[in-house]
DNA sequence: AGTTAATCGAGACGGTACGTCCAGTCTTGGC
DNA sequence: GCCAAGACTGGACGTACCGTCTCGATTAACT
C-alpha cells in the first residue's frame, strides 16, 4: 500500500505540520501533471532543522540558517511549511529529534523503571550536546499546537509511557485498576517540563519525591517511613 | 549599606530579572552626582510591557515596541534590563501580569477548592483577554529562569498552592502527613502548562481526572473505596 | 535551404529580437519531426507582453506575469526569446506596440505637418493610457539595441519622417537639397526621447521652437527674415 | 554661511533626489535634538553607486550591492532615498559621475569645439571603462525624472552647452541672435542619445552630418560641394 | 552659583532575518 | 518535440527590530 513510507504529513494528527499532501516523487499515482514535491529537499530540510535546533537553539534557529544548510531556497521551505515550528512538528512527527533515546523501560518494576526513564530525560535537559534541546521544544510548542502534542508523545515514547503504566497497574499503591494513568503520565511529563522551564534540574531526591507523589511508593524498597 | 556603588546593584531576588535595583529617586542617598533612576520610567515600561504581551503575545512583543508604547528612549530599558524576558520577568514579580486572579480558595476541602482553582486556570488560559498570556509566559521562560520561576510562584500564588496542600494534609488519601506536598503542586502545575501547551484545554472531566490521580479522591465526596 | 535545422533559424532582422524565427504552424514545409512551433502561443506572449508593458510599465514586466496572462508556461517563452526587451522587440516590430498613431502627415507644409506630428507624439508621452509608455520602452531599448532602432523606426513611422523630410526639401530654409535629412530625423526624435527622459513636457511653444531650430522657419508662416 | 558645502541635496532642483534634509554632522545649526545624519556613510553610499554602476552597468545595480560596498545598513538608504535611481540623481548633482570631463570647450569656433565634445561623448558612450555608462543613466532616468534633467545638464556640461552656443551666435549660419539655443542643445543631446540607445555609434561622419543639421555648417572650412 | 556626571527622549547607525517576488532551469505528463 | 504547469535554487527586494551609539536637554549632588 502507499502507507509504506512511513513519513508523509498526510498522517498528520492535525493541521499544523505541513501545507498539503502534494504527490511525492516515487508515490504512488499522481493526480495531475507538472513536478513533484522532492522529496530529497524535505529530507534535506528536516535534518538541517533538527541539526541548528541541537547546535544552536530555538532562537537562534532562522529559515534562512535552515535553507542554506540544506541547500535549499528559502521558498521552498515557505512552500511547504508556515512557519520554523512547522517544521519541527513534522520533525517530531518523523523521530528526528529524539532518535528512541527514550524509551520507558520495562524491567516489571514501574517505580524503578520511571525512576531510569526520568534520569535519562533529566540528563537529556541539560545534558552534554542538546543543551536545552528540551527547552527549545518547549519554545516552539508555544506557538505549534502540534509541537506540543508531538513533544508529550515523543517524550512518553509514542504512548510507551502510557502503556508502561497501564502494564504496571496494581503493582504499586496509587496505580490501581481503574487509576487515570493518562493523567498520571501527563503530570510526570508536566512536572519534567516544569523543571525544564525553571532550570530546577530533576535530580535523584526529586524524581523520588515526584514518584511518590505519582505513584505512592518511594525507593524500590517500601519505605518504612511512609506508609504506602 | 548596599547603596555603596553609585547604581545597578543588589536587590534582584535572583540574577535574571533586571540588572539591579539603582537607587531610584526618593530612596536612599547614592555616593555620587547625576540624576538617578526615573520610577516613572520603569513603571511605565512594566506596565506597557504587559499590556503588549497580553494584546499582542510574547513573539510579537519588541523592545522598540515597549519603548514607543512607555514613551521612553530604548537606551533607557536597555540600561536596566537586558532582555525582554527579563522585564516580564519583573512584571510578573511585581504582580502585574496576573492581578490577584490566582488565589487557592481554601473552604476546607482541598479536592474541590483545587478543582476551583484549576478551572480558573483553565479559563485564563484560553480566555476572552490575554488569550495565550500563559503560554506567551512559558515562552518567555523559555529564555529567563527567572520568568520560570516566577510564572510558577504566581500560578501557585506566590507559595499558597503548598500551603493550601500542607494545610489539607490528612484530608486526602494521598495528602498523608509526610506527603510531598511541593512535588504534587509542581505535578499539578506541569500539568496545566502541558496543556497550555498542547492547547488541551482543562474541562472538568480533565480536572476531575487529574484530581483522582494527585490526591486520590474523585468528585467532592469522599470516596472511601478508591484505594489502590 | 535555410530550413534545414529543425528550428530557430536565421529571419531575424538583427541579432537581438528573438532567438530566431523557426518553422511557425502552418508555415512552410518543416525537416524534422515533433510539434512546431505554436503561432497561437508567439501571438499571445506579444500580446500579453504589450498589454503589461501598457497597464504596468517596464519594470513591473516580468516573464512569469506574461505567461500567466498569455497562458502559456514560461519555457515556452524562454525558448524562444532570451529577455523581456527582446519580445517587446518583436512586438514593435509587428506594429502591435502603436497601431499605426504615428504617421507622419502630408499637406504639403512640412513646418505644419511636422508641428501636428510632434503634438500627437506630445500627447502619447505622458497621454491617458499608455502613461509612461514610451518611457518604458527606452527603458527596454537599453538592454536591447533592436528596441532602440525599431522604437525609432516606429517612431518615425517606419522612416516616413525622413521620407517626408526628403519630399519636403526645397520648402524651408533648412532643408535644402543636400539637406542631411537623416540626421535632422535623428535630432528631431532625439529631442523627443529627451523630453519624455526628462518630463520636460512637449507643449505648442517647445514644439515651435524646435522645429526653428531644424528647419528655420517659426510658426507656419513663412518666415522670410529668419536668416542669421 | 553654511551655503560651504556644495553636496546636500538641499539645493535639490525638484522633489526627487533625497528624503529630506536633516541636519548634516557638523553643519550648522540643528533645530532638534537627537542624532544627526552621518555624512560619511552618505558620501560611502553616493561614492559606491557611482563605482558599481561604471563597472557592472545600472541593471546589476542593486541596493544590497551598494549598501555591502559602502559598508553601510541598507535601511540607512532607505532611510534616505526612495530608489536606486534617486543616489544616482544625487551622484549627478554632486558631479560624482563625470569628473568634469564633459565640459564644453571654447576655442572660438563652436562648430569645432561642438565636433571635440561630440567625439569625447562618443567615446565616453562606448568608451573604455564606464562600458555603457551613458546608457545605464538612461535607464536610470527612466524611473527618476531628476536624473533626466541632471543627465541633460551634466551632458551639457551644467549649462555650458547652451552657453558656449549664445556665446557663438552668428559666428554661424543658423546660429543667429535669436536662434532657440535651448532647442539646439536639446536636440544635439537627444541625437545623442538616440545613439546611445539604439548602439548606433557616433563617429566622425555622423557627428558632421549633425552639426550641419543643426548649425549649418560642415567641417570648420565651408566645404565647396555644398552651400551653406 | 557653577561644575560635573548620570539620566532621559529621540533616533541614526551597522546588521540579521523576515517573508515575497522573480529569474532562469528542470521535470512531469499530455498531446 | 512542443506545450502548460509548476517545483527547484538562488538572489534581491523593502521592512522590522536588534543592540549600540550619539545628540541636546535635564537634573541632582558636589564643589
């Protein structure tokens, strides 16, 4: 089938990746004559995004930066994308920006797992290269709807952290068969992005009390100290 | 005293908001000759600084725009603040941003006096005026720590959110006597900026859900058979 | 023959009109396989490209407007001709730019007939439509030595100025037998190139004097004491 | 007086040239407070016109171009004219095109002085370096009637074509005491040109043949074959 | 009272990026 | 092989702001 690809913004989850869904060069039939949409330009405009992106930051990042690093005009860029943000929603959309670095794990314990995954992320804030790369996203969520979806979907790994927690339900106090798990990953994610924000870093002590607040249960061990 | 150096020192709560607090007129006396820092002048940026975020959003807001709007050369904000976040980040710790608007009710139960105040919230964040004021805010912490923090203070109205949590502590499955009170207002926090972000807006249902998975009680009454 | 080559052969005038004149549809008998030529498009790229010229001017000329009006696509245009000057060229020399508005009178006054000529060149430069017309062609005649000539060819209605200079030696004093008619036509239509430059206006009074100066007779009297 | 300085476009002959007429640095009095126009970066911008356009023609001649030469914002052009064509209006006035090289000479004999001056044009026409320089100001005059009339008098040497011919009347058949020198020189300067234009060269029999049109006389002797 | 120095409004400056327009070339499918 | 359509790279357009600077006018404190 023509889903074989699977990059396309016709599967976009909402208006706001790309203009329109014009034949690619190599699809399936094309409606009408005259070119086609290359695709090697959009792969060349996408990687370049993301690359400025970690390199320099979401401020830094200008169309004109995008178009020169992957030899591109500036026009077509314009042609497919309203805005940079645009293009960091199909981005997402395409897993360029976090290649599966994150992943929830899942060892059958949910406090520790969550507690390897927030680390990971933690470090990911802040962390070496992509310094601020969150924080960036964060910036460009603020004005693309979609950035902000695809961002909690591509932190929770696609809905990983949803089913993680599903998968865990009854292990731990506060995940019970019926708890919110939606909503218990959207404030995990909220409070990570909160942190991200405030620079208040997301060290062990917080991501322990935080999973206590979410979960109920501190450490892997049961803390006798606090009744579960 | 402080006062020592004839102008921009001291008096930032933290780095990031101003380049100081210089003697402004009527205050202390300053060692050296020259006119001092004009209040007029600072309160009419603040103020037009706020009203340009809220009518127009923070992308849009400029420095050029500020000073036309206060009536105030550019040298003038620039010789005091360094960024526009930073200005916002004064606005917001002198309480002009949101007047007042963001009080926790406290009538004894938490569950829905929380619940109150996060339909608030949801309002004010896609309301009538200052339509994208939060987010246009979480875009200016995107460059300013401060603006982080502060945005965080004034949604929690400057600390009541914990004091209201401290103080319903046993009331509540999961606001225990140890509970981490701070962790859960921030997880509560974070989550209405992921969907001030994501545009998921925050109806009751949204609300109610959020309030099962943070404190363990749906709906107003006490639900005795929810534990997990 | 000169057909041999399948298209853009030899015709032009000169070489700067077009790329060539190549078997036109219907025309003779062409070598070689493949469509011909499209008279129907050439006519309507002239045409289109006449009517810009006149609703817009020069400058605002581009290709892409002249084959969005003449609806045709742009290679065919650049095919064909190698810049916007080198259609108006050809349109000049098709008569498609003045339809025949600038024939020179004959009454047997040449002094008369001269002045009547003038008043209507007068009134075409800076006339109500076609503003700026002969403006924008010196603009084209710039880059485009066969605009030039063919813009004074038609000025002088296809050397009908020199031709009723010529019948008309012997009637004033300037132009005697061996009168270098020529050259006055060149100083004739070179004053009116300058005035249109200049927007200098090309009013009775200009008009008379001009005409003592080439032919040495003021007013449509003759003049017998001019002699200096 | 402050009348010193021969260059701000203060004396400009009509509308077109500059914006306005700011207080220059170091001119006299200044009216109001504030910063003052830089006249080095207007003599850099004036200076880099006049080169770009004597080496790459008016065409190629781009704003970007001359602002990146001078070293200069394009918005301190824009600042103070409205199009490329209005600096080179100002270029002409302040004599920054033809270095006095077009000056009218007098030996006494205008029909001789005229042929050494309507040679040097023709050079300059097609001359050496300045490769169309003649026809690149027509363009400009195209779309900016202050460099028609500037191009006229720089041609005519700021007047001195008319001048050299009142001074030369009646040393000429056609150059009588009442005789239209106006028309005279704008007749000899339209045939020129015409020249420019259509690239019709303006050598030494053309150039004869023009100054019997106009002045009546041929070579500096009468010639024999053909009455004056 | 005069000097000194820092503030203020205003706004010109060299720059960077914007988003648009067009040039000239290339590519596709239809005739 | 020509044609309409239109995507492509590239470059200039004219505008908006950036952050720095310069100007003349105030306005305190310090002589």
């Amino acid at each position: 089938m023509v889903a074989a690809q699977p990059s396309r913004p016709s599967g976009s989850v909402s208006e706001g990746a790309g203009r329109g869904t014009p034949p690619v060069r190599g699809a399936g039939q094309s409606s009408r004559s005259g070119p086609v949409r290359s695709e090697a330009a959009r792969q060349a405009i996408l990687i370049a995004a993301v690359e400025l992106l970690i390199e320099r930051g979401y401020d830094s990042l200008t169309i004109e930066g995008i178009a020169a690093r992957a030899g591109v005009g500036k026009q077509t860029i314009y042609r497919w994308w309203k805005s940079k943000s645009a293009i960091l929603a199909e981005c997402l959309l395409e897993g360029l920006v976090f290649p599966g670095k994150l992943s929830v794990p899942d060892t059958g314990d949910v406090r520790a797992d969550l507690a390897t995954w927030l680390a990971a992320i933690g470090e990911l804030i802040e962390g070496e290269h992509g310094e601020g790369l969150v924080r960036s996203l964060i910036a460009a969520a603020t004005d693309n709807a979609d950035v902000g979806r695809r961002l909690r979907d591509s932190i929770s790994g696609s809905g990983a952290l949803s089913a993680r927690l599903h998968a865990g339900r009854g292990t731990t106090p506060l995940l019970g068969d019926d708890a919110p798990v939606d909503e218990i990953a959207d404030a995990l994610i909220g409070a990570v992005l909160l942190r991200a924000i405030s620079r208040a870093g997301l060290d062990r002590a917080a991501v322990d009390r935080l999973l206590v607040a979410l979960l109920g249960v501190p450490e892997s061990a049961p803390d006798p100290g606090r009744g579960a």
